[in-house]
C-alpha cells in the first residue's frame, strides 16, 4: 500500500529507482496511477526485505548441507537460551532468555549472512548482465535454506522489538486511551519453532532478481535488536521498505506536507508495535498521521486467547477488538474535514 501511494504521488523514477536501492524497481505498469485519498496500514510489516533479513538463520553453515549448524550462533540450541518447541513442533509459551553475549553473536552472524548472500547475487546478476555463457541470459534461480520464517532472534525472545519507544494511542478493553500512561508493550507469546527451521518450509525459493529486489537490504551502522528498537538498517536500499515508501506520501515538489492522511493501526498481541512505530516516525504525512495500537489482538485482528492464558487472565479478557479496531477505523474516516465536509 505504501509503495503505490509514494509511486503514485512521486512516479517510480522518484520512488524505487533511484541510486539508493540495491536494484531499481521494474516501472512496467508503474506509470499514471490514480493517488488514493487516504492510506490505512493494519499491522503492517517493514517489508518483504526486512522480514527476510530477520529471518536469515546464521547458524547454517553451508547451503548444501543446512543441517550441519554452528552451534556458537544457534537460536534453538538450549544451551544458548532457548527453552524447547513442545512435544508436537509448535512454540512454547515459555519466552527464550539470551544473553546479551550471545545475542551480539547472532545478530553479528545474520547481518554478516545476509551481506554474503547480497553479494553473492550481486555477481550473479552482474554476470547475467555481462552475458556470460553459463548463464542464462534473463535470470538465474537463488535459493536459500534458513531464510523464510523460522528462526527470528524476537519471535522466540519476547524481550527484543516488544514495546514502543513512546506513549501512543491504546485501543484497550476499557476505553480508548489517548495518549497511553506510557510505552506500550506486547502481550505476544513467544513464536519461533526450531521445528519450522529444520525443514525445508524455511528454504527461500526466488530467482536472483527477486532476490535483489524484495528480499536483499543493506545495514547502515552495527545492526541490533532491542526492547524498544530496530537499528542499523538502511531502509532506503529496498524498494519493498514501508519504511522507505512512506516517506514519499505527502511529499510534493512544492514543498507542502498537508496532503495524504494515514493511519496505522499495530496489534498488541504481535510484534509490530515498535516496527509501526518506526514507520509512523517516518511517514511524510506529518500534518494527518495516526498511530493507535489495539490490546491484546493477534496480526489477523482478533483477539489473543493464549495471549490471556499466559498471563492468568479469562481466554475473553480483550473483549471484541476487531469490534474496538473498525469503530476507530470508521471514526478515523469520518472525522470532518478529513474526507468529507
């Protein structure tokens, strides 16, 4: 949604095909669209790039054989802090705890994976670009074992990109507060499995050019995970970035920000809370942005039951936050003089 809108406003020459992006965005399709009057972001991500980025396991060692792992920098070994999937695969409610030594190790090694894995589809692509004869002459496939879903240092530490940096709107099961008393923070379980990463639904299945593309980011400092943050990623090097997109909505050569309204609305029983954060931060839309956050609701909307079971609460204790959600939605959109009279 982010991308049309700053496409939209800006054409994709502005939006993702400049020099700061790894590779340029394909324009085809890309040319005369209609702007929307308002953007509305429901749980969103940061993007494509940065959800692979997180999800890049540095523990495989070698592509041929992920099984082989390198025990120093595995998120699912107990002795590094991981409390065990349960019998059947699925995550335990039980939070990992690592420590901080192990925690710079990891994410050392991801950032350092992931920039061996853009270099290397970098020379690919430049060899495709070259004409080289043991290639094919319009693209190559890219497949990397670790890299879909599974092994996300804060899904299995509920302690890392858990609360927001500062008070915002909280849609709670008792009223609307606005601003919140403080920071707000997930009531998430945690939702690794090392079950998933030992299979080959982790395996990211693309050809070179998507690669480069929507899942491919560069950091631009020490990349690091946080109670409160995300940091060390450059966000303008992928076109697939929410974060990157949403600074071209409202921005017009003229200079004037009062133009497109956004809301973002993140769920208090998932992990976007700080990664909308982020994104509202960044959004150009300074004269009309919105960011609420919904208690205790899961990345679907509804309500998280084995959210309230692990914290000893009634399974209804969020009450009807797709109900709470939609009315703050509707009254977003009719508030006069935002999109009618």
């Amino acid at each position: 949604m982010a991308f049309y809108q700053n496409v939209a406003e800006n054409t994709a020459a502005a939006a993702c095909q400049g020099p700061e992006k790894i590779i340029a965005c394909d324009a085809t399709n890309l040319s005369n669209l209609p702007k929307a009057d308002g953007v509305m972001l429901f749980d969103a991500h940061l993007g494509d790039a940065l959800a692979t980025f997180t999800y890049v396991d540095p523990a495989v060692k070698k592509d041929t054989k992920p099984g082989i792992r390198n025990a120093n920098l595995d998120m699912f070994d107990p002795s590094n802090g991981y409390p065990g999937d349960t019998a059947a695969g699925s995550p335990t409610f039980k939070s990992a705890t690592y420590d901080d030594k192990f925690k710079r190790r990891f994410l050392d090694g991801q950032a350092n994976r992931n920039a061996d894995l853009l270099q290397d589809a970098q020379n690919i692509w430049s060899d495709i670009q070259a004409e080289k004869p043991e290639l094919y002459p319009d693209n190559m496939p890219f497949i990397v074992p670790g890299a879909d879903g599974a092994a996300r240092l804060w899904q299995a530490d509920t302690s890392l990109v858990n609360c927001t940096k500062n008070q915002q709107i909280f849609l709670t099961h008792t009223g609307t507060e606005n601003p919140s008393p403080g920071p707000i923070c997930s009531v998430r379980i945690p939702s690794a499995s090392a079950a998933g990463d030992d299979s080959f639904d982790s395996v990211e299945k693309v050809n070179v050019r998507v690669w480069l593309g929507a899942h491919a980011l560069r950091t631009n400092g020490r990349y690091d995970q946080t109670r409160d943050d995300i940091t060390g990623i450059d966000y303008d090097s992928s076109a697939t970035s929410t974060v990157s997109m949403v600074k071209g909505i409202g921005k017009h050569p003229n200079g004037n920000n009062a133009t497109t309204p956004l809301l973002i609305v993140a769920n208090g029983g998932h992990y976007f809370l700080r990664p909308d954060e982020i994104v509202y931060e960044n959004a150009n839309s300074t004269t009309d942005k919105t960011f609420a956050i919904e208690e205790g609701a899961v990345h679907g909307g509804g309500p998280c039951t084995q959210c309230a079971q692990a914290l000893g609460l009634p399974q209804d204790y969020f009450g009807d936050t797709n109900k709470r959600t939609y009315d703050f939605m509707d009254e977003w959109l009719r508030k006069p003089g935002r999109f009618l009279p």
